[in-house]
C-alpha cells in the first residue's frame, strides 16, 4: 500500500502563485508516476499533470506553460508549482500515484481557491 498526503492549498489572488506538495510513504518503490488531478465544484475529476521515474512530464491543455510538475522518486516526493493562477483554477488538488502491477492511489486532497 501506498499513503499519499498532499500540502499547500489555500486562498490565492488571480495571476498569483501556488506551490502545492505531495509526498508518498508505504510501498513506494513499485510506484512509476506521480500525478496531479484537480476537481472544480460540482465538475469532474480532470487531469493536471504527471510526471514519471525517468523525468518524463505530461500536462493537461489548460495547464501548460503555468504549472510545473516536479517529482523527487527518491524521496517520494512531487510538487506542483503553479502561476498566473486564474479563477478557474479553483479546485480540489489531488495526488495520485501509479504503481508496477496496475496499483492506484489517491490523496485526501487540497483545496486551492483563486479569488480576488
């Protein structure tokens, strides 16, 4: 098993900035990517971004070129830093994890606000 705790969420002005964390503990060598999914309210669980063991990194279209994804494999760690933070935005941040033999695991969530 793999527990995922992500931290950094908050109340942030539009074209702010937002640095949010999540790290991994538990069986966290079968894990191969390391991703951030957001869900606005009352929307869908959308994709934000990945990043895998060999540094690959993938982005959702809204995203590219505000976010950047950061993992740490030895660490177990992966950021996300976010900028020209914009109302829609606003969500609920989840980690999740891929690991080896199909394993899928989720964070609780950060909730991250972008309002004037």
């Amino acid at each position: 098993q793999v527990q995922l705790e992500e931290s950094g969420g908050g109340l942030v002005q539009p074209g702010g900035s937002l640095r949010l964390s999540c790290a991994a503990s538990g069986r966290t060598f079968d894990i191969y990517t390391m991703e951030w999914y957001r869900q606005p309210p009352e929307k869908q669980r959308d994709f934000v971004a990945r990043v895998n063991r060999v540094g690959s990194t993938t982005y959702g279209d809204s995203v590219k070129g505000r976010f950047t994804i950061s993992g740490d494999f030895a660490k177990n760690t992966v950021d996300l830093q976010m900028t020209s933070l914009k109302p829609e935005d606003t969500a609920v941040y989840y980690c999740y994890a891929y690991a080896y033999g199909g394993k899928n695991y989720w964070g609780q969530g950060t909730h991250v606000t972008v309002s004037s």
